[in-house]
C-alpha cells in the first residue's frame, strides 16, 4: 500500500546521517546518492495517496541535493516529475 511505503521512507529519511572524516568522500557521495533515491520513492508514494504538497517537497529536496554540473539528466528528469505532479 502507498501509505505504508511513505510511513516507511520517511521515517528512514529521519534516521540522522552518521558524521564521516574528511577522507571518506566517496562514502558520503554514495550516502547523498541513496538519500535522493529515498525522496523520490517517498514523493512516488505521496502522490499516490493524495498528497500533492508532501510530494512536492520531497522532490525539491532531492533537486537541490543533486550536483547540478555531474549529473544534468537526472536533474532533468526529477524537474520533469516535479512539473508533472504540481
């Protein structure tokens, strides 16, 4: 059920980010890169219980989580998804 899955994502994406030393870049990268991943899943299944507003605000967070030079498809494609919900 949507509901369900939304009651899950987010309180996965409450769960604090543990602090990481200056070397471990790569690590905080790939944490950043699952965090995104989460707020998608999370505006998917708000949007299908009803929740425009809360699926909004997931998406722009994970748009301005993405490094606008790396990856620009995918920044695309999130501000696709975001037009397409508001």
């Amino acid at each position: 059920m949507p509901a369900d899955e939304l009651a899950a994502l987010e309180a996965a994406l409450a769960i604090p980010e543990r602090p990481m030393n200056a070397g471990q870049t790569k690590r905080r990268v790939e944490a950043s890169s699952v965090n995104t991943a989460l707020q998608v899943r999370a505006a998917e299944a708000a949007f299908a219980v009803g929740r425009a507003s809360r699926a909004t605000a997931f998406l722009e967070a994970a748009i301005g989580a993405q490094d606008t030079r790396r990856d620009r498809v995918r920044l695309g494609l999130l501000h696709e998804r975001l037009a397409h919900i508001r």
